[in-house]
C-alpha cells in the first residue's frame, strides 16, 4: 500500500497532467473549444485543493475527493461521447490512462 504522502504527489502529477493538457496542449492542437481549457482549470483547482488541503476546507476534504473522482469521470466519458471510434488519438488515450490513473489514487488516498 502507498503512503498518503506518496498518494498526495501522485494525485498532484496526475491532476497536474490533466490540466495542462487540457488547458493549453488540447488548444494548440485545434480543439478550440472553451469547455477544454475549463475543463483544465478545474482539473488544476481540484488538484490544489487536494494537494494543499486548504484549513477552511479541511472539514469537506473526503467530499472534495469524491467531487474530483466524479468530475474525472466525467470527463472520460465526454471523450468517448464527443469522438469516434476506433479512439486513436494518441493525446487523448494518453490522457484517459491518466485520468484512470488518478481516479485510483483519489480512491485510495480518501480515507488516509
């Protein structure tokens, strides 16, 4: 089993991944739609709060954590509702393996 620090670094990476591909790769590569670089704000919003698990927040962090894994969610399933088949978008496929990835890390580090 991992620390809870190693978790928290994890879900920082992860996050962090996330939104900067959705934020600034995902609109030099075309996509120039206001929901992605949204959709990155919010994944590096969330990821703060987690990682730095502000004190006026403190008392909603396992929901926050939740709120993040469903938001994540979310967002793996508005890709494959947006694109088509056969999904060979390398960034893309790219970025849901991450996503999964830190849905896992949320999982685990919300009781610790």
């Amino acid at each position: 089993m991992m620390s809870k620090q190693t978790l928290r670094y994890a879900i920082f990476v992860l996050g962090l991944i996330t939104g900067v591909v959705h934020l600034i790769v995902l609109p030099l590569s075309g996509y120039e739609w206001l929901l992605m670089p949204l959709n990155g704000l919010g994944f590096l919003v969330l990821t703060g709060v987690v990682f730095f698990n502000p004190a006026f927040l403190s008392a909603q962090r396992k929901l926050i954590i939740y709120l993040f894994m469903g938001y994540t969610l979310v967002t793996i399933i508005g890709y494959f509702v947006m694109n088509s088949a056969p999904f060979a978008d390398p960034i893309g496929i790219f970025t849901k393996v991450v996503e999964v990835l830190l849905i896992i890390a949320l999982w685990l580090y919300r009781d610790n």
